[in-house]
C-alpha cells in the first residue's frame, strides 16, 4: 500500500525483497532516497545500512518503523526516521524534503549524480 501511496505523490519506486537485491539494483540505476523496514533490519542488522552508505554515501536513508521511539545508535547511519505515531504527510514531507537536499547537494550540482525525469526510490 506504501508502494501505491508515495507513487501516487509522483515518485517512482523500485521494490527490493532484501538487500543484496537492493544493492543490485543501485548499481544498476542510481536512486535519490532509499526506505528501509525496521523489522526486516532488525533480522539481518544494520549492514545494508552501512552497505548502502558505502556504495553511495549522499544518498538519504529513511527507517520506517512500528515505534515511535529507537535508540540513537539505531539511527546512527540513517537521515530520516518515520515510525508510530506519523501520518502519511509527515511521511511524505520527509520524503520531498531528503529528495531536494539530495538533489541540490553538491554531488548532483557538479554532475556526478545522474538527473533524471523522475525520482527514483528504492524501497
């Protein structure tokens, strides 16, 4: 439903069933957010995290979760988190918020991030 939703404000989302394909496909095509599910992370840990901040260090990660609250070491690698408690606005003011900081950050300015028609998340 998330899917539909962020799509429906005009973004384009490219789905991930874990993160070994989620680095794939960064490799493949450039993305200017990526979410991540808390529950998922906490099976596997924070290495896609760390993975993805590696690979491409400018790009904005936002942890979606079921608490309103995390430990700050949870949060220690990710720009944004959005849990219990906020509404799809919020949620998306976040969203439209790391996007245009992605997007005039120096990297894009100075041509080294690709610009494209549509933004591209990878959820």
């Amino acid at each position: 439903m998330l899917k539909f939703v962020i799509e429906g404000s005009g973004y384009k989302v490219v789905a991930a069933r874990d993160a070994g394909e989620a680095l794939e496909r960064m490799q493949q095509s450039g993305f200017d957010l990526v979410l991540v599910n808390y529950r998922m992370l906490k099976m596997i840990g924070s290495d896609p995290i760390l993975a993805i901040k590696r690979f491409s260090p400018g790009t904005p990660i936002v942890l979606i979760s079921g608490y309103a609250l995390l430990r700050p070491q949870e949060l220690s690698h990710v720009d944004a988190h959005v849990g219990k408690g906020a509404t799809l606005d919020i949620f998306l003011d976040k969203i439209r918020e790391l996007v245009v900081a992605h997007e005039s950050s120096p990297a894009a300015a100075s041509g080294s991030l690709e610009k494209r028609n549509e933004t591209k998340l990878s959820a």
